[in-house]
C-alpha cells in the first residue's frame, strides 16, 4: 500500500518565511512530493525557487505543465496560474482567480483531494482572508488529511482561523512543531479511496481552463443558484 506521498502546502501573507523554515528542516529522503502554493503576483519575477533549494535538502522548481511527480521534491505554483495534480502529473490552470488570487490554495487542495485522496495531505499556514477553507474541506472529504497552523503561532492568522472552523483539521500545531508532525504523517499508510463528492471534478475542471462551456446545470452540481 502506497504511503500519503502528496503533500500540499498553502501560504499567503508572511509565508515565505514559513515555506523557507519547512524546506529546511525536511530531510533528505523524504518519501513525498512536496507542492506549494503561496500568493504571487505576476508582474514581478520571484526567487522562491532559489530560496527554497538554498534553504534545505530537497531541489525546489516552479512546476511545469505534464510535469511527472517526483518523491523529495518541491514544486511551486508558478504566477498566474493554478497549481492542480492529475494523477502523477502536475497541471498548470489558466482558470478564474479564486480568492481574488491565482495561484489559489483552494484549487490545488481541491486537485489532491480529487485524484489522489486518501494519499494526500494539505496544509494551511500563515496568511489573510480566506483562501484554502473549502479546499482544505474538499481534500478531507475524499480521505486526506488536513493540518493547520495555530492561528495564534502564525505571522497573520486570518487564513489558519478561517480554515480551522470550516474544515475541523485533523492537526493543529505551530510552525515549529510541524515539521515533526509532516515526517510522521507522509509515512503512514494510504487509507481506502473515498469517493469524491458531487461536483468537485467540474471544480477542478473550471480551475483548468476547461469549464468555459459549462452550463448552469452543472453550476447547480456545485451549488444551488
């Protein structure tokens, strides 16, 4: 049986400091991938791939499009453009910004939970709004795991408050003690596929790019008008 090899990690506001602390306490051999997604804009260039890699063991990239996922490797939503995972492959979204940001947590939290279920985890850390609450829920409802931050531990603490009382996390401990928690969690055992609810592929369709034709039917699969 395959072990939760699909670690998904949000951030927003102050978390590049957080990404950079994870990445440097992960050890070498660690047995998942690693997909990030913080608030970028695309007007500027980032270095987060450079900060990261410079950080710890693991090389860290900004994901490419039909990407094949590697064990003890971070991949990073690159600006613009939705970090979602099909299969073992990684998908870049030109779908409508979510929570006003693309990237967005709520896709690729949304994305692990479809395709890869009970082998996922996702992760919520320090930022402002929203953003991550309903992905966070969406991945537990399909069998992964969810972890947030301690609201009063992170740098802002609307985004971990938010996803704590929409998704009730199965973990909730700081920054310091998560690193610990991650090694512990992406060696246990993936659990029973769980079926995804109505909805959520039409979801991670949208966020593709591919759900421009789609009609209020399907819409009302999400929700009623």
């Amino acid at each position: 049986m395959s072990n939760r090899n699909i670690l998904a990690i949000g951030a927003s506001a102050g978390g590049v400091e957080a990404l950079r602390f994870l990445a440097s306490e992960f050890p070498r051999e660690f047995p998942a991938s690693v997909l990030m997604v913080i608030h970028l804009s695309s007007q500027f260039p980032s270095m987060l791939d450079a900060i990261l890699t410079e950080a710890g063991p693991l090389a860290a990239s900004f994901a490419k499009d039909g990407e094949k996922l590697e064990k003890g490797r971070i991949y990073i939503g690159p600006p613009g453009r939705h970090l979602l995972v099909e299969s073992d492959q990684l998908r870049l979204g030109a779908g409508p910004r979510e929570n006003n940001s693309r990237p967005a947590l709520d896709p690729l939290f949304r994305s692990a939970g479809f395709c890869c279920g009970p082998r996922a985890i996702g992760v919520v850390l320090t930022g402002t709004l929203r953003d991550g609450a309903a992905g966070l829920l969406a991945l537990k409802q399909c069998g992964g795991l969810t972890v947030v931050q301690d609201p009063s531990d992170a740098a802002f603490g609307e985004m971990p408050t938010t996803a704590l009382k929409l998704s009730k996390p199965d973990h909730v401990v700081s920054l310091a003690g998560m690193p610990a928690l991650l090694e512990k969690l992406v060696r246990q055992p993936a659990g029973e596929p769980v079926p995804a609810p109505d909805g959520m592929e039409f979801e991670v369709n949208v966020a593709k790019g591919a759900g421009g034709g789609a009609g209020m039917a399907q819409m009302d699969r999400i929700g009623r008008r």
